[in-house]
C-alpha cells in the first residue's frame, strides 16, 4: 500500500514538472493591445479649508521666496505634477472681498463670486523661486 502511494505521488510530480518544463513565457500585454484606448480616470480632490493646512494639522507661515514646510494642497501639485524646484515657498491670499477685490476678480466665473468668497483661512498659493532676485512664479490657475 505505501509503495502504491509513493508511485502515484512520483506520477503526479512527474506529470506536473512536465507540464511545467512546456510551458510558454507569461505576458502581461494582449496581442495586438497597443492601440485600445487608455481607461478614463477620474481624481476626487477635497479642495475644503483642511487643504490649507500641513499634515500636523497647523496652518503654514508663508512668506513669498522663503522655504516653507508644505500644506496639504501643495503636496497633492507635488504628487501630481513633480517637486518644486528648488523650494517650496507660499503666499498667503486673502479671500476676503473687502480687504482683497482682486481674489474676486481673477476666480470669478460667468459674474458669480468664487464659492469660497469671504472664507476665514487665506489661500496659500504655492510658489517657486529659481533664484533670491527673480519675481516669485506661482502655481497655474487651477
């Protein structure tokens, strides 16, 4: 009976390493895949007021052309389009219609006020310096 036992089980590995000596290679891409279309991705953002802050939960000291620890927000740009180069810096923008006319003014669609108008927490607009004389050069307009 063991023997019995011992040659079907030396048949069964015999069969599966000659199953596996004629297999082909594996590939991940289809025959003739190249051109199928690429899937369509959508990326859910929050763009709420938690953004403007760091991952500690405090909100950043910006100052325009100094290296700052990055908020939230900056580090979604830097995993989607790449490091500032060669430091992160920000510029707080106030959202308030009566001290600061020109946030209203450049985020305005169709005549209507930016939605979030009159926000307590000020925008801080990531920016990049490539050198300590040059103008600041912000994020484009989102």
């Amino acid at each position: 009976m063991h023997r019995q036992t011992s040659r079907i089980g030396l048949a069964f590995l015999g069969g599966l390493a000659a199953l596996v000596g004629v297999s082909k290679d594996a590939s991940a891409q289809v025959a003739g895949s190249a051109g199928r279309p690429l899937p369509n991705v959508l990326l859910l953002v929050d763009n709420s007021g938690s953004m403007e802050r760091k991952p500690d939960n405090n909100l950043p000291t910006c100052e325009a052309g100094k290296s700052k620890d990055i908020n939230r927000w900056g580090m979604l740009l830097q995993a989607l389009t790449g490091n500032f180069m060669p430091y992160f810096s920000c510029g707080a923008v106030s959202r308030s219609k009566a001290t600061n006319p020109n946030f209203v003014a450049r985020y305005s669609i169709a005549g209507k006020d930016p939605y979030d108008t009159d926000y307590f927490l000020p925008y801080h607009q990531p920016m990049t310096f490539w050198n300590q004389t040059a103008a600041p050069t912000t994020s484009p307009r989102m």
